[in-house]
C-alpha cells in the first residue's frame, strides 16, 4: 500500500552526501572480508612471496654483473640465468595464485554485502521507499555495489604488495648504499605534497561522481517507467534536458575526479626518472673513485623503479579506494537505516481473523505539522463492507496503511477481533489481508505464476477456478500461450482492465479474511467495470472489506459508507439514508450524476 499522495518525496540532490567516517567504512568492508579468512592468510602468504620475489630478481642481477660478468665467468652467468629463470616462474605463479584467490574473497565479499541489502530493503517501513526513487535505490545495490568489487579485486592486493615492496626496497637499499638512499629520498616530499594535494580532490570529487550516477540512474528509471506520460503530453524534448542536465553533472564530476587522479602516474613517471637520473649520474661518480660496484648501480637503478612504483600504485590505489568508500558508504547508509519496527515481545501470531475491526479515536500524521487524520473512529463487524468517500488528502489511503500496520498510529487503537494490532505480528496479521489496487502490479512472469503469487502452494486447478471466479479465464483462453503467456513487468500486451482481474484473481487465490479495494475500478470502461464488479462482489463474500472509490456508484452496496475531509469523519451510514441527509456525500453524489450526464 502507497502512501505517496500523504507523503512528500524528499529530494536527495540538494547537497553532496558526506561521509559519516571513512575509517569506519574501511572497517566494516574489512569485517566482510574477514569472513575468509584462511583465503586470506593464503593470499597474504603469496603476496609476501611476490614481493620477496620481485625485491630478488634485482639483487641477483646486480650481484651476478659483478661476479660473473665482469670476471667472465661463463658458467655462473649460466646459473645466474637459471636462477633468474626459476625466480621469474615462481614470482609469476605467486602473482596467479594471490589474484586468483582474492577474485574469489571479492566476489564473497560483495555476494554478502548485496545479499544482506536486499534483505534490509525487505525490512524497511514503506515510508522508506515513498521518500526515495527507486532507480537510486537500485544504483546502491548494483552500481556501488559492483564498484566495491572491482577495487576489492585489486586493490588489497596491491596495497599490501605496495607496503611490503617498499618496506624492502628501502631496506635494501639503506644496506648496499645509505648515501645513495638519502640522495634518493630527495624526491619523497615532492612526491607527498603533490599526491596530497590532488587526493585532497579527488575524494569529493568521487563521491559526487557515485551520487549523481545514482541520481542520473533514478531519474532514468523514473522517465522509462512513465514514458507514456511523456509521450502523451508531448514532454520528450523537457525529460531530454533534464536527462542532459544531470548527465552533464556527472560528467563533470567524472572528468575532474578522472583528471586530476591521472596526474599522479604523470608525477609517478617524472620522479621516477628523475630518481633515475640521480642515480645514474651520483652512483657513476662513486663507481668511479671506489666507493661502489657498477652492480650496485645497477640494483639501485632497478630499486629506485621499485622504489617509486609502489609509491605510484599506493597513489592509484588510494584514487580507488577512495571510489570504493564512496559506493560503500551508501550502501552501508541503507543497511543502517531504521528497519520496519520490530514486533512486540508479546506479539501474537494469528493464523486466522475473523474480521471484527474498530478504530478507536485513532489520530497520525506524516509530518509534525499537521495531523493526515484526526480522532478517527468506526467499526465494521466480520463480513461486512465499508467504503470510504472524500477528497484527495482526506485521509483514506491513510487509514488502509494504518489497518495493514505500514505505519502505527500516533493515538488511539485499531482492534482486530479484539486485539490490538500491535499485539499481532505484522506477518500473520499481512497474511489475512489481501489487497486490490488501483495501480496493479504483475511480474516479469507467466499468467498462471502471477495468479499464483497470491497463495505459492496452490494447484493449476485452484489457479484456474481462481481466474474463472475473477472473469479472467475468458481472455486467459484467448492469449497465444493462455496461461503460460509471459507478461512484461508492466503487464504491457493485456488491457488495464485485464491486469485488474488478473489481481482480483490473486486476492481470491488468497482468500483473505480482510479485503482491501483502493480504487479498484477506477479507469476502467464500463463493460469492464461490470465485469470487475461482478468478479468482486465474488471476491468479497464472507470477507471484512475496505472500499475505497471516487466513482460513487461502486459503493451503493456498502454496510456503510464513512465520509472523510480533511481528515475527520463528517458523514457516515448507507448510501441511501447519506442521500436522506442531503450533506456532504449528497453534494457529491449530485455532481457526479450531473457531470455524467454531461
């Protein structure tokens, strides 16, 4: 049940969203990754070798020009190559192994996480969802999603290969030379102070990207969903500007956080050969008077790219991850938002009402500045029909939200069978109530499947006398696949009065002791109306129903009819002693009879 017509959307594009505590996301996304553990201390294991590997290569090189090639001899140059040979082969699998497991460390990770969002949005109050557009939602648990799982890919490998690289570059290279260390060390403040000042950027600039790629995704979902609107009133040229206003946000922001995060290879790079450069020309003085091996050169020249290539890939990582946070922290946003309200302790389940409902001096309101309904009472004995009449805002969708426990009222009680609804959990309580709506829903799946959401253990007969009862079996027949025809999610290819009596087979496949009608048969031409009245008067035999309806002469037949404005009760009774008083639902009963006759 909606309540978006109480409820005003909120708009989430006002201002960038801001991180509540990077720190603490890293954390969580590491409590995720924690679960795999003993794969984790194994490709900690092969990136430790990596490193070892990759940090060797370059010593024995260096130590073999000075051993073996300077003094010719042949055969260490031979075993000097098949240990480089053995080192290559062993760095290379190490390197296979450690990607090869993290993928499958990632794609548990982000399999969890996507899973545990799901599940949160199926705890969620329906207030939740009327505050937000779907497409948003959507773009958190696929976009961000997928966005944490491409940098969990590479980057803790990358970070922790990064660390230990440098750690033993460093060492090394404070070993075989600590002048020639400090001359290196010259370029590490250029480096910090250019890599901090284009982070410093990028961050922002990141979670922006992620925001408006969220709202451009909702905005997208949004115009598809209601592309007949558009077409009707001739809008494609205004949704087409929006779409390239918000396209355009986003581009910026992906230009500027792509840009100014590809400047740092570019510093990288220059460094890197400047390191280079120094080296080459300090270590060949010192070659030259003694003081070093032209070995030593060469080790240092390897380690001094080892030396920066770390530095570049923690740079690059730390774009990443930044990226990765900002996806993370929205999706860890929806898993701490306030879920649906938990029953109480004492809650009772209920396997089946009877349909005895009293609301007793109920008042709620959406917002704090001003009541949706006030002081509402009323009851309705099992088995009898209530309609609910009035304005738009006059609070009867309301009172629906509040009987199915969507919302809980502010004061006052709602008793079921004498019970009071918060003594009953939502579920069983759910489970006694069946719903049709205005805006019907079908799935992306066969006839037969949709009816038989309704009540998932039922036979193809039950489905089938279900669809008869609901005068749908006719035009079921006439299908190409009759019962086994897919629909689209739209239900697209049937008429809307086909998909109301698609859902009218549903609610009777169900057979709820309590019977929702929002609308039912608004919309719909006159031949189908009577249809659909025929099928419900069939679907609302022995149930409590709750009728609501514009269209007057769909509640003639009501037990009692309550008159609604601005959320008070100003009328109530049948709709023959309601014309007797010649109020309110008089006045509107005329000008409905008057505008049908026009």
């Amino acid at each position: 049940m909606s309540a978006r017509m109480n409820c005003p959307k909120q708009n989430h594009g006002d201002k960038p969203q801001q991180a509540k505590d990077r720190i603490g996301t890293v954390k969580r996304i590491w409590s995720y990754l924690a679960v795999n553990h003993k794969l984790l201390i194994a490709v900690l294991a092969m990136v430790v070798a990596s490193s070892g590997l990759g940090l060797l290569s370059p010593f024995l090189l260096g130590k073999g020009i000075d051993d073996y090639i300077v003094s010719k001899d042949h055969i260490g140059i031979l075993v000097l190559l098949l240990g480089l040979g053995v080192v290559y082969i062993l760095h290379s699998l190490s390197l296979w192994y450690q990607a090869y497991w993290m993928v499958g460390i990632a794609q548990n990770t982000v399999f969890s996480m996507r899973t545990e969002l799901f599940e949160q949005l199926h705890r969620l109050p329906i207030h939740f969802f009327d505050k937000r557009q779907h497409g948003e939602l959507m773009s958190r648990v696929t976009n961000d999603i997928e966005n944490v799982s491409s940098t969990l890919n590479t980057s803790v490998i990358q970070i922790f290969s990064s660390l230990l690289t440098l750690i033993g570059t460093v060492g090394i290279m404070l070993w075989l030379s600590p002048l020639l260390t400090l001359i290196t060390m010259i370029i590490i403040p250029i480096m910090f102070f250019g890599i901090k000042w284009i982070t410093k950027r990028t961050g922002k600039l990141f979670k922006e990207q992620q925001r408006y790629l969220g709202e451009l995704n909702g905005y997208i979902e949004e115009t598809i969903s209601g592309q007949r609107i558009v077409k009707t009133f001739s809008q494609e040229e205004t949704v087409m500007n929006d779409f390239l206003g918000k396209s355009e946000k986003l581009k910026k922001a992906g230009y500027f956080a792509q840009a100014y995060s590809g400047f740092i290879p570019k510093l990288m790079n220059v460094l890197n050969n400047l390191s280079f450069a120094i080296i080459a020309g300090i270590g060949g003085i010192l070659a030259l008077n003694g003081h070093i091996t032209i070995g030593t050169i060469v080790i240092f020249a390897e380690y001094s790219r080892q030396f920066t290539r770390p530095l570049n890939d923690l740079a690059n990582q730390f774009n990443t991850l930044l990226s990765a946070i900002a996806g993370a922290e929205r999706v860890f946003a929806i898993l701490d938002e306030e879920v649906e309200a938990k029953d109480e302790s004492k809650a009772q389940r209920v396997n089946q009402i009877q349909g005895n409902v009293e609301f007793d001096h109920v008042t709620f309101s959406y917002e704090k500045d001003g009541n949706t309904i006030t002081d509402v009472s009323f009851e309705v004995n099992a088995g009898q029909s209530v309609a609910f009449v009035g304005p738009t805002g006059a609070g009867k969708t309301t009172i629906i939200n509040l009987l199915s426990r969507f919302y809980e009222p502010d004061s006052g009680s709602i008793l079921i069978d004498g019970l009071n609804t918060s003594s009953i959990t939502r579920e069983s309580l759910r489970q006694n109530m069946g719903f049709v709506l205005q805006d019907t829903y079908l799935f992306q799946a066969s006839i037969i499947d949709n009816i038989r959401y309704g009540r998932l253990d039922a036979t193809d007969e039950e489905v089938i006398e279900a669809a008869k009862l609901a005068n749908a079996h006719s035009f079921i027949m006439k299908l190409p696949n009759q019962y086994m025809t897919i629909l689209n999610q739209d239900g697209s290819g049937i008429s809307q009065g086909q998909k109301q009596l698609l859902s009218i087979a549903r609610a009777i496949l169900a057979n709820p002791s309590i019977l929702i009608l929002d609308e039912a048969t608004s919309s719909i031409d006159t031949v189908t109306e009577m249809k659909i009245q025929e099928a419900l008067q069939r679907l609302m035999v022995g149930k409590t129903s709750f009728i609501i309806a514009h269209r007057l002469n769909t509640i003639k037949r009501a037990d009692q009819i309550i008159v609604l404005n601005e959320g008070e009760i100003v009328e109530r009774g049948t709709h023959a002693s309601l014309l007797e008083q010649k109020g309110y639902y008089y006045t509107l009963h005329n000008r409905q009879v008057e505008n049908q006759a026009i």
